[in-house]
C-alpha cells in the first residue's frame, strides 16, 4: 500500500471512529437540552431571582429607536407578575413609554449567576391611590412634591426569560435561547 492509500485508509478509520463515538451515551448526553420545567417553577424562580438582585434596568426607545437603560429600584411582581416603578412624570422614560410602550426590564444576580428578563407594555399611572399603595419611604428625597412629582410606571408582562445555572435552568446548547414563558393579553385592573 502506498502513502496516500495509507492516510486515506486512516483518515476513513478516524471518520467511522468519530461517527460511532458521537452514538455513545456520554457523547449524545452532552447534546442533550435538561427537561423543560413546568411555568410556574419558571415563574418562582424569576421572582426569587428578581427578589435578590433588587434593582433592574429598564430600557425603553427613544424617537429614533434607539435603547435607553437606567437603573431603577422596582416593587416586587404582583401575582399576576406586573412589575411597579416610581418615576418622575416629567422623566425622559415617562416621554418614551408614551411615545412607545414597548419595554423590557432586565434584572441580573451576580452570584448567582441568573438574570430575568421581562419584555412587556408599560403604562404611566398616576391614581392617587395606586401611588399610596407603590410608595418607598426612603424615596421621599427625591420626590419632595409627591402628587405632583411622582408617578407610577406599570410593566405588564408579555414575555419573560430566565437563566440560573443555580437551579439548573440553562439556555439552548446550540442557540443559548433562555427558557420562556408568554403571557396571554393582561390588563391593569
């Protein structure tokens, strides 16, 4: 046997080697996505997430579609998951919701290498019994002229995304998509 026969003789060997490797369990199991988990394990760890990681960045659209991100210090979800924030009502995001309502809100725990994302409609609130209800104490600096000054946004959920590596819940092996939940059509009551 010549030279080339030779290496393409061990170039075919390692190609069928190569395929039957890919068969084994160990190999396959890598390429395997974890069981999907049921909603509302996805909502309970969201929320745990969104719970220890405090603040979030709101991002919103300006007029010639670009992302505007600014930390901002949310109420935790209602139980339907709607997400509550102070605001000044003279605030560029206030001028951007109403321009286009379209938002996502991003929390992200550092230690415990999770994040929530949560891709919704927002709405400027001002009812004066809704600001009673979504109001810090320790906020109380930066709205001096609370009826007048402050103001609510509500984020109504559309779709949330969550990641732990704590608990399991990873992305996609090939597209890294998080796993999902969509909620139907809500309406603030």
């Amino acid at each position: 046997m010549n030279q080339p026969q030779r290496k393409a003789q061990v170039l075919a060997k390692t190609f069928l080697l190569l395929c039957f490797a890919s068969l084994t369990p160990g190999v396959r199991s890598q390429l395997k996505q974890p069981p999907p988990l049921d909603r509302e394990s996805l909502i309970a760890t969201a929320r745990e997430i969104m719970k220890t990681a405090r603040y979030c960045a709101l991002i919103t659209l300006d007029s010639a579609g670009r992302p505007h991100a600014r930390t901002m210090d949310p109420f935790p979800p209602d139980e339907q998951m709607i997400v509550w924030l102070g605001t000044n009502p003279r605030s560029r995001k206030v001028a951007e919701i109403r321009r286009n309502h379209r938002v996502t809100l991003y929390y992200f725990d550092r230690e415990g290498q999770a994040y929530v994302t949560i891709s919704g409609r927002a709405r400027i609130v001002s009812d004066s019994k809704e600001k009673t209800k979504h109001w810090k104490d320790e906020w109380k600096g930066f709205y001096p002229d609370r009826e007048r000054g402050y103001s609510l946004i509500a984020v109504i959920p559309e779709k949330l995304e969550v990641i732990s590596n704590k608990k399991g819940i990873i992305g996609n092996s090939v597209t890294w998509t998080p796993p999902a939940i969509a909620f139907k059509n809500r309406r603030l009551k």
